[in-house]
C-alpha cells in the first residue's frame, strides 16, 4: 500500500529519469498559469490542499517526503487553487513553520536537488527580508553542489531568488500582491509594476 502522499508527489515530479528531463516533463506544471492544470490540482488535491490548511496531516511529517508533500499542499496547490484570491497565500505562515522545522531536522538534506527547490521556494513566497536571504544562501548552496551539466537549471533557481529578495529589500512585501489582498500601492510600486517581469 502506497504512502498516501504518494500520488501528490508523482504528480508533481512525475517520473523522469533525470533533472533535466524532469524539469521539461513538469515545468509548465511547476511555473505554468493554465486553467486546466488548476482545475486538475483543485480535483485531484483540493481536500487534502483544505485539511492541510485546517492543521491536519501532520502525520506526514514524520518522514522527508512526506514532510516535502505537505510543504507542497499548503505552500504551491493553493496558489494554484485559489489563484488570484487572498486564499492564494493562506497556507504561506504554515509552510514557513513547517519548512523551519524540517531544515533543522535536516529533511531537506535527504531529498533530491530539485525536490529541494520546492522547499525553498517557501523562503522565496516569504515577505520578510531576514527569509529572503535565507532562500537566497539555501539557493547559492544548492547550486554549488550541482554537477556542471546541471547547473544552468539551478542557476536560474538562484537568480528568481535574488530578484525575490532584492523586491522585498526594496518595497517590504511584493507590489504585484497588492491588487488581490487589497493593499494600496505607492506610486513607486505602480511604476515597478509595469516594468518587465516585475511579477515574476
């Protein structure tokens, strides 16, 4: 009998050999904004994404894929399932108190680099610049022990984080969350916001 994270992690990583192949089978998944892929995650996840974000499952933190499955449920599907509503970033507190649990116990350590990228990534979501740094240095890391064939995947990884970090160094939280949770933007967000790729 499977773990019951199981079908949540083969869906999200799928089962391609390497990284490289991973990353063109599930990217789309992983970064993509497609109507279809929220629907299927809403379907397929949405009440394991709701008892994530009631406090339930944490059974699933007794081991490191587990942990990463229910890091996934609270921190990426609702941003999926709820896209462009406050509820987008509800499980965002969750997924940083659990993820700070996990990295101290060293569960990040015993996954693969690029199941890695989606613990990080929680770092990454996070508006406090003392986080940022933190996803920044975890990102620098886990590039520095990539093989050279695989860097340039990582490297990106890195560089999305820098960016992230270096917005909320300058503004304190993300402008292009504004809109959805209903805060005012100055007027030097409203003109970052028209500059490319200000959105991520």
């Amino acid at each position: 009998m499977s773990a019951p994270w199981q079908p949540l992690l083969e869906w999200w990583f799928g089962s391609a050999g390497t990284t490289a192949a991973m990353v063109a089978d599930k990217g789309r998944l992983w970064f993509g904004k497609r109507d279809r892929q929220d629907l299927e995650a809403r379907e397929r996840f949405g009440v394991q994404v709701e008892q994530a974000l009631a406090g339930d499952l944490t059974e699933w933190t007794q081991c490191p894929e587990g942990w990463l499955a229910l890091v996934i449920l609270l921190d990426q599907l609702p941003r999926m399932i709820f896209r462009d509503s406050p509820r987008a970033f509800s499980g965002d507190a969750r997924a940083q108190a659990l993820v700070a649990q996990g990295v101290a116990a060293d569960f990040d350590r015993r996954l693969s680099a690029i199941q890695r990228v989606f613990v990080y990534l929680v770092f990454e979501h996070c508006e406090h610049l003392a986080v940022q740094n933190e996803a920044v240095s975890r990102f620098a890391a886990l590039l520095a022990e990539q093989p050279e064939v695989g860097r340039a995947i990582f490297a990106d990884y890195l560089d999305y984080a820098e960016r992230h970090r270096d917005v909320i160094a300058r503004f304190g939280r993300f402008p292009h969350r504004n809109r959805v949770l209903g805060r005012e933007s100055t007027v030097e967000e409203v003109a970052f916001l028209q500059e490319p790729g200000s959105r991520f």
